[in-house]
C-alpha cells in the first residue's frame, strides 16, 4: 500500500474507534459517580479519545503483525 492510503485507513479506523466507544460510554451514567455534574460531558470526551486510540491502535499493529508475519510463513 502507498503511504497516503495507509495513514487514511489509520485516521479512519481511529476515527471509527474513538465515535463507537464514545456511543458506548455514553450509556454508563457518571452523573452518579462524579461529584461535579457539569465535568461528566468532558470526561466522556477524554475517556472515548483515549480508549478509542487504544483500541484502534492495537488493530492497526495487529495488522501489520499479521502481515509481517505472512512474509515470514511464505
């Protein structure tokens, strides 16, 4: 792959990771356990960016792993 369609794919999946786990942690209500309610919207922010990019960063070096290894098979 060129270098310009891998890093789309890296900001895309990023991207993907960190809407999906924002949807996920949108369901868990914080209001019960931060004290002050006006910082829970941030800290679902902070918390989808964070897992978001890890979890997407795992998949990408799982990737090229995998593809690293195939090379190695072959």
């Amino acid at each position: 792959m060129t270098t310009g369609l891998v890093a789309l794919f890296n900001i895309s999946i990023e991207l993907l990771f960190i809407y999906v786990t924002f949807l996920i942690i949108n369901q868990i209500p914080f209001e019960h356990i931060v004290k002050n309610a006006k910082f829970v919207p941030i800290l679902k922010l902070f918390l989808a960016i964070g897992l978001g990019f890890l979890v997407s960063s795992f998949l990408i070096t799982f990737i090229q792993q995998v593809q690293d290894l195939h090379g190695i098979v072959q």
